[in-house]
C-alpha cells in the first residue's frame, strides 16, 4: 500500500467520538506529520464501510487513519472499538495546513491594509496593493463576515459566520479574494442605483445618491485591481479569442452581418468557439464583468 506525505494532498474531514480530524484512506508517512497532530491508524470488521477499532498501528485490515489535535485514550488493550455511529465524514475537505490553522494554531489576522500590502509585497506569491487597495479589500471582507490572515507565508480567509465563536479558516488566493470582492461590490451597486428609483423623499433619495455614489468609486479602483489578477489577464485573452474568431468570420463572405449569424448559429448549435480556452476560465469569464 502507497505511503503518502499528509501536506501534499487535500483531506476530508472527519468527526470521531465527538472529535474532529482529517481522513487518509492510504498509510501515512509518520516523519510528515505536523507537530502537535497525532496520528491513529483504524481497522475495518466484518462490515468494511466503516471502522471498527482505532489504534496506534494497524498491519490488517487497515481502514484509514485519522489525524488529530486532541489525544485519544486507547486503553489497557491498546484500542478503542468503534460502532457505526462513533465514525462520520462531516463533507468538507481541507488541507494539512488549513486543518492545523482551524484547530493547532491560528492564523494571524491583518489589523490593517498596511499589514496586507506588507504580506502580499513577501509572500510565496507577491501581488503589488496599495495601502488603499488593501484597506478596501478589508473592509468588503469584514462587511460580509470574512477576515484575512495569514500562515507560514499563505493567505487564509476566516469566516466568521461558520460556526458561532468559531472562525473557520481556509487557504485562499489574492486573486479570488478580489475577484469576489469585486463581484460583491457590482452586486451592492447595481442594489443602490436601483433603490434611487423609488426614495421616500429628497432627504432618502440624497443619502441613496451618496452611498451609490460611494460604491461606485469604489468599482472604479476594483475594477482596475481585477485587471492585475489572473483572472483580469484571461479575460483579456479571451477577449481577444473572441475578436479574432469573429474576424475570420468576417473576412469570408457576407461581411459584418454574415460574421454575427455564422457565430450566432454556431452558438444556438452548441459548438465551442473557443476549445483551447479552459472550463474554469469559461466559467470565470461568466460570472466577472
């Protein structure tokens, strides 16, 4: 059976007689384990679905193991049986490094926008803000319950609204913190230029004015933030995809009108004018503006 090193992969959480850890179905190399996470090897009965004991090592009929912060008591014998009910995998998936942020040691959460800009000038992969940029990008966060921090050199988003008194961190990018950001606020513009329409007075319509107004400068500096993204660079570049199929279109017969319809049929048949370009950016370029 493979041996594998536990930060190289992503893991699925796991709750175990009321305790929380991650799940490798292959063996685990011990020496990659992080400290202060212990390790337990499971063992399957009869019923191989799920787990009938755990204990330090198993030879056969080795189910999984389990990583953990919290030290479990295995007994005289050396193990504990496990029932159908003891095992559980909770759905979420998560890596070494981010199962160790939410239960070993926290991330360090940014104070301020010069605390990111600093980060993001040092990181594993720079990205140039300003102190501005960066005290935007903070303040959409905290508006919608999320907080940046980072660990040993990676950029962590905490949600605060996972779990009461609990924040829940998980890896994250630059690029799609801005990304999303950037979506939020087009959403709260697009909400506040249509409230505009219908104020109760002079006054409500003033401070709706004001506000939009406010959102809307903010659009132009993450607008032009987006562009320095990954994702501002592919959609570029599937902008000029675009514009090239429809100049081969136009140089054949029927001019800009036969270009349209050819790409227009083309469309309305499901064909792939753009089979190069990848799913996720198809779908990234659905959803930015």
């Amino acid at each position: 059976m493979d041996v594998i090193d536990v930060n190289s992969r992503q893991l699925q959480e796991v709750e175990i007689q009321g305790h929380i850890g991650v799940f490798a179905d292959l063996r685990v190399d011990k020496s990659t384990i992080p400290k202060g996470v212990n390790c337990y090897e499971l063992r399957h009965g009869d019923d191989d679905s799920y787990p009938a004991a755990m204990e330090q090592s198993v030879r056969i009929n080795y189910f999984g193991a389990v990583l953990m912060t919290d030290k479990m008591e295995l007994g005289e014998e050396g193990y504990v049986e496990l029932s159908f009910d003891d095992f559980g995998f909770t759905g979420e998936e998560m890596t070494m490094l981010e199962y160790g942020a939410n239960y070993v040691e926290e991330p360090e959460c940014f104070a301020c926008g010069a605390d990111l800009m600093k980060f993001m000038g040092a990181c594993d992969i720079p990205f140039e803000l300003t102190e501005a940029e960066a005290d935007k990008l903070l303040g959409y966060m905290e508006k919608h319950d999320f907080l940046l921090g980072e660990k040993e050199g990676k950029l962590f988003r905490g949600d605060l609204s996972y779990q009461s008194e609990k924040i829940r961190w998980s890896q994250d990018s630059i690029d799609d913190v801005i990304n999303e950001v950037t979506e939020w606020n087009y959403e709260m513009l697009k909400q506040a230029q249509a409230e505009m329409e219908n104020p109760k007075d002079f006054i409500d319509f003033a401070n709706k004015k004001a506000y939009a107004d406010t959102l809307a400068e903010d659009y132009e500096i993450l607008d032009k933030l987006f562009d320095r993204t990954k994702y501002g660079a592919e959609i570029e570049a599937l902008a000029v995809t675009l514009a090239d199929e429809f100049i081969q279109h136009l140089q054949s017969k029927g001019g800009i009108d036969g270009a349209i319809q050819k790409m227009t049929e083309a469309i309305a048949q499901g064909q792939d004018l753009l089979p190069d370009v990848s799913p996720e950016l198809k779908q990234r370029s659905g959803k930015v503006r």
